[in-house]
C-alpha cells in the first residue's frame, strides 16, 4: 500500500530577487509566458523585461520588486501545476503569503499584483528614506533578542520583524535604534549582525498606517476560500476562511512574520515534503535549519523543475 506524502508549497518574499529570474521559463514554456504578458497588461509596464534584463536599481525598489517576485513564483507554479504536483498545504514569506493565496484559489493573479503594487508602493513611503531599516541577528536566543530590543528602545523604535529559524531573528525599527541593538546583541554574544538591504522597517509598528491603507484596497479585492489551508504569517495557523485571510493580511504588513512557527505548524499537520517555488533558496536554507532531517526541494528553472520532479518520482516508487 502506497503512503501519500504531504507536501507544502513555499514561496519566497523581498530580497529573494535577482535578474534574469524567470527569463528560461519564459522562453521555455508558454504557461510561464502567459502569466508575465498578464502581469504586464494589469501593470501597463514591461515588468518581464525588469526581471530578465534589469536594471538592478530598478528591480531592488519595492514597488517593483513585489509584483516581479510575485509574477517569477506563479510562473514557476503555473508550470509545476501542468506536471500535476498539487499542494496539500501553501505558505509564503511576507510578501510571499500573496504568492501562496493564488496557488490557493483565493487570489486572481491579476488581483495579487495589483495588490503587491500598491502593498509596495505604501511600503516604499511609508517611512522616509534613512530613518528607517533591518537587520539580521544570528545566534541569539529570541529571550535575549527580546530583552536587546527592550534596551535599545531607547534610541527609537526597534521590534522583532522576521522569526525566521532557530538563531535567526531580523529587526526593524527606526535606524539609530537598529544600530544600538546591533551593538548590544554583538555584547551579548551574537555570531552576527547584519544590515539588510531594504528601504524599510518592514513588519514593524512603524507600518500602521500601511495596514489602514491597505485595508482599502483589499476591499475592492474578492478573496475566496482557499482550495488548501494557508500558513498565515501573523498567526502561523492553518486558514481557509476568507475574511480571516483578509485580516490576517491587513495585520501582516505591521506585524512579525512568523516564519520558524509556520514550518512548525506544517510539520505538526502532518506534511513530510517542502518544495520551495520561486527565485533562489532563501526558504530552503531557513526551513533546514529548522527541521534539517525534512524533505527540501526548490524549483526555480527547468533544471530544478526536472530534478524535483524525478526525485519526488523516484521516493514515491520506493514508499510502500
């Protein structure tokens, strides 16, 4: 008797960009084509071109570099699907969660970039250029992350953003408190401390009025119940509900991801295969550090596409 492995499609968020992602899909295979050209038209913008031909500059600012990696992971999805891979669970990192409610049936992809580029957009302005950012803290435990953040509050706002895996926690808040904190965790014994390349605090309290705007445009959005359960980032619980969807990704944009929570919860439901859609391996590397005996593939190109496809095969034959 064969056992049915569970499998949870990841999709990555902001900084998982890079170009040229997305241009041998396009080139390769007409279903990946069809999901650019529609992003393009919703747009009025060649953001196919961004992605395969850059420039950097351009694709690194948020308001495009949401719609692009949102665009890039459903191209990749649309083909997967063709293969007949199916999720039993989805999930996605921030900007990543929008990506995981199309391969759910609860976003249009025409609607989910619309979204993602006004949820960039009000991003990008909504703290000014250089007062706000992120930083990574490698190798403390979230107590003391907790207590550092408690210390260094008073040069400015600085929270916990990204619960990303064991010893991996990112920081947002206002910038001269950002630095503090770096300086307090590297005293506390913190592998290391780094500055993230974005244009925001993002996933902060700084964020609020983001949320508030955001909420206007999910009201013109239908958002339907979910083919499959949804990790939500806010909660890391599993959702169908729409309007809770809705909630949840009001909440989001101002609140932690919890990442390390929501591949927990996936591997609490039972799911023993993570296969991680869209540009390069940031989820892969995170989810290994959570769990490094689970099963991690990543697809991202025809390469990875055919060899994630031959292995799931191959273990399947080999299950009885």
């Amino acid at each position: 008797m064969m056992i049915k492995r569970k499998i949870a499609f990841l999709f990555p968020g902001q900084g998982s960009q890079y170009v040229g992602m997305g241009k041998e899909l396009y080139e390769q295979y007409p279903t990946a084509r069809k999901v650019f050209q529609l992003g393009n038209e919703v747009l009025g913008t060649s953001l196919s071109s961004l992605c395969f031909n850059g420039p950097e500059e351009d694709l690194k600012l948020t308001a495009n570099t949401q719609p692009a990696i949102l665009l890039m992971s459903t191209a990749v999805l649309k083909v997967v699907e063709e293969y007949g891979l199916k999720p039993d669970f989805v999930a996605g990192h921030s900007l990543g969660e929008y990506t995981a409610l199309v391969a759910a049936g609860s976003l249009t992809i025409e609607d989910a970039v619309r979204l993602v580029r006004q949820r960039g957009l009000l991003m990008q302005e909504a703290v000014p250029p250089g007062e706000g950012t992120m930083a990574a803290i490698i190798g403390l435990s979230e107590e003391k992350i907790l207590e550092m953040c408690a210390e260094a509050s008073a040069a400015g706002v600085v929270e916990a953003a990204n619960y990303n895996s064991p010893g991996q926690i990112v920081l947002a808040g206002e910038t001269l408190a950002i630095h503090r904190a770096m300086e307090i965790a590297k005293a506390k014994g913190a592998k290391r401390a780094i500055i993230l390349p974005v244009s925001g605090p993002f996933h902060s309290s700084l964020l609020k009025e983001v949320s508030a705007k955001l909420a206007n445009h999910l009201e013109k959005v239908i958002i339907s119940r979910a083919w499959v359960p949804v990790v939500a980032n806010y909660t890391a619980e599993l959702e169908t509900n729409p309007f809770v969807i809705k909630e949840n990704l009001i909440k989001q944009v101002s609140a932690p991801v919890l990442w390390q929570q929501s591949v927990e919860r996936l591997i609490t439901a039972g799911v023993t295969t993570f296969i991680e859609i869209g540009p390069q391996k940031v989820l892969s590397s995170l989810v290994k550090r959570i769990d490094k005996n689970i099963e991690m593939y990543n697809i991202e190109d025809r390469n990875s596409l055919e060899e994630t496809i031959s292995f799931l095969e191959e273990v399947q034959e080999n299950v009885i």
